[in-house]
C-alpha cells in the first residue's frame, strides 16, 4: 500500500490517540471520536485511508453489523482486514477502522443506509453489499423509497460488483442500476414496505409465505420451493425479481453450480442463515471459494454483544438486538418458547425519538410465557402488549427485571441504546 502524505499520517495518528484515551477513560470503545478527530485535521482521510484496499461496504436496515462480521470472518482467510466491528457506520467510524489497521490490504466496512452513497464515492469500494430496507428511525432517516432512490443513483455508471438480495423489491430496484450484480436469495420475512413497485407505483404480486420450513423442496429439486416463495413481479410494469445466482434454502446454501453447503453455523435463526449465504457470496466476489469461507463462519459465536449469553446469581441472560419491526420478527424466531422473555424499549436519539414503530409489530407470539417489560419507554411498549393481550410484569430496571426470574435461562429483547445500556451493566459482553 503507497503511504499516506504527511497531513493524513498525523490525522491518522491523533485519531488513534484520541481512541485510545477515550477507552482508557471509559468513555466508549473510541471508533467514533478517534474518526472525528481525524476528519477534523484532514477532511479527505478517508479517502486516502480507503487508496489501494480491497473493499467492501455492506448496507441494510438490519443485519449488517453481523454479515459485516461474517465477511470480515472469512476474508481473513486472504489476510488482514480492517472493519468497524462495533457498529460506527458512518464516515467518522470508517475512518477509526481504516487507519487502525492501516496496512491491512482488505476492508469490510458497515454503513449507514442514508450514508451510503457518500461513502461509495470517498473510499471507491469494489464490492457493495445490499440486503434488506424496511421502515426504521422514522423522525431521523428518510423514507426507505427515497433510500433505494440515492443506492440507484450512486450505483449508476459505477464499476462495482454489488451482492443484492433479489427477494426485497427495493433493494433489488436500488441495485439495478449497477453494472454487475450477483443476486441472492435470502428471504423476506418482513413484506410489509414493499407491496408496492417502486419502478411504477403498481401493486406487486407476492407469492410468498411469511416462513418456509427447514429442508422443504418441491419434486425433490433443492430450492425450487424456496423460490416459488420469495417470488413476486409488478402487476403493471416490467419489474420482477431476478433469477439468484445464490439462495437460502433451509439449513442450506446453494450456490451458483448448484451444489448444496450446510451452513450449521452457530449464530442463530434464519435472519443469520441469510447473512451467511449473503457472506459466501461475497467472499467469492473476493475470490475466495465456499470450502475455504464456510469454517470461518461457523467460527462466529456473537457479534457486539448480539447472542452473547452473560450471567448473574444463578441467571443466564441472552441477549438479542431488535431496533423495528422487522428486527422483532426475526428476533421472536429465535426466542426459546420454553424461557421467559424481558423487552427493554429506550428512546433516544440513536433509537429514534417515536415509538409509534412499536403499533407495527405483532407481539401476540409470546402469549403463554412470563413477560417481563422494563426500559425508558416501558409503558409504550407496556399498552402495545395490553392492546394485544399479552399478559406481562412492569418493572422499574433491568436488574430488577432479572433479578424477578428463578435461577436459569432468560431471553432480552432490547432496542439499540436499552441493549448497549445492558452490555455496560455486563462490562460490553462481546
């Protein structure tokens, strides 16, 4: 890699010192203001942090924190590779993982739905990374129709490879545009943003099902039930989905020779499984064959505290991320039916400020179990389970929440800043 002018290396080097000082404080983990310090000194770091590295960027509404981990997993195979493995996905978090692993000559960046076509055109990456675009932070991110339309504008034109999930409308519509695109089939639990066609405004034939069991085919062809569920087309216009290269198919992955790869990795749900078939097919954009990239998958346990399991007196607490509805969707997929559950519903301002989202999600699925609600908006959340008549417990704190259930196994279910308030109590599990 060609080294960086003078002003970029003292940039680099100050951010990293500001990182530094900010964990040895315990102010956060410093991927933000190592980042903005740097930006501050030398507007353009990131792009010359981003100058001859092999990159990805991968965007969605949920997920891509752990595919960009899944990535990063495999592509270690090849080397180095640098990423923001906590989550700081905008440009000042980019440039805190690109300068703290400055020699490495791969990236696998996360990032921001909104941020996204800036950071395409500072760092120039190769290979983009498209899979899911659901309604989310409404008071903060724009509409997601509006989202797709700036992924279709700064894909335009642009040499890049993107892996796009061709089961979501938008994101498919977003990444049209792009000269090569591989098109995978992950799934799309959550159909409630896109009935209809973004090309046209028509109304779009869904002939899916909300859930396809594990191993289920038609005559016997592995996947061909998987597709007959995830297809749709406009009623009015031209725009379908695209035939995949690449589909989850149960426990499985199919690749693009049609060959079978159980995926048996050990984060869970389905959510996960389609994150992993989205990482091999990007692994592979990279060169790197699925014999090679699998065991590095199945090696991932957690991701930024999500799925780790911590404890206190006698209590094993699991932890599970869900920001919107979508996000509740998948998480209630992993829910162990036998264990209590206790919801933890913040709203500040990286939550979003209105929990108008929470009248989105169907919260029947855990009548029949103990529910515990606790956090800063516990008595939204406490009215949305009464409308929907789920029988639950108030409590006044997390701890107190825990501290309610026998010794044993608990499910959390946290919004954003309720999950990163619960990793602190636990010293940020990873």
């Amino acid at each position: 890699m060609s080294q960086l002018p003078l002003r970029a290396q003292l940039a680099s080097a100050l951010g990293r010192t500001a990182a530094t000082l900010s964990r040895a404080t315990g102010r956060g983990d410093g991927s933000v203001i190592g980042g903005r310090v740097g930006l501050a000194l030398e507007p353009d770091l990131l792009r010359q942090l981003a100058q001859d590295r092999k990159l990805a960027l991968v965007s969605a509404t949920n997920g891509k924190t752990t595919t960009t981990r899944l990535i990063t997993s495999a592509l270690q195979d090849l080397g180095d590779v640098a990423t923001n493995a906590f989550g700081a996905n905008m440009p000042a978090g980019h440039v805190s993982a690109l300068s703290s692993a400055k020699d490495a000559p791969y990236g696998v960046l996360e990032v921001d739905e909104k941020y996204l076509p800036e950071v395409v055109d500072t760092t120039g990456a190769g290979v983009i990374v498209l899979m899911n675009l659901s309604r989310d932070q409404m008071d903060r991110a724009a509409e997601i129709w509006l989202l797709a339309q700036k992924w279709r504008r700064a894909l335009a034109g642009r040499n890049v490879h993107v892996i796009a999930n061709a089961d979501d409308p938008l994101v498919t519509w977003g990444a049209s545009t792009a000269a090569r695109v591989t098109w995978v089939s992950a799934g799309q639990p959550w159909k409630e943003d896109s009935w209809c066609c973004p090309e046209c405004g028509g109304p779009l034939d869904r002939k899916g099902l909300d859930y396809v069991p594990p191993g289920g085919h038609v005559s016997g062809v592995p996947g061909q039930s998987t597709q007959a569920e995830n297809d749709w087309a406009c009623r009015e216009c031209s725009f379908r989905r695209p035939a995949p290269s690449w589909i989850l198919d149960g426990e499985a992955a199919i690749d693009p020779q049609g060959r079978r790869w159980t995926l048996d990795i050990q984060l869970p749900g389905r959510a996960n499984r389609a994150n992993a078939v989205i990482a091999l097919a990007t692994a592979e954009a990279f060169g790197l064959p699925v014999e090679r990239a699998l065991p590095r998958l199945r090696e991932v346990r957690s991701v930024a505290g999500r799925y780790t399991t911590v404890e206190r007196d006698g209590r094993q607490a699991r932890l599970l991320l869900a920001k919107n509805p979508a996000g509740w969707l998948e998480a209630f997929d992993v829910l162990d039916p036998a264990l209590p559950v206790i919801l933890s519903v913040n709203a500040q301002g990286p939550d979003g400020r209105d929990t108008s989202w929470l009248w989105d999600v169907d919260y029947r699925v855990l009548r029949g179990r103990p529910v515990y609600v606790t956090g800063e908006r516990r008595l939204d959340l406490a009215l949305r389970l009464d409308v929907a008549d789920v029988p639950f417990q108030l409590m006044g704190s997390f701890g107190q929440a825990l501290a309610a259930q026998p010794p044993g196994k608990v499910d959390v279910i946290a919004n954003y800043t309720a999950f990163q308030q619960i990793r602190s109590e636990f010293g940020r599990a990873v």
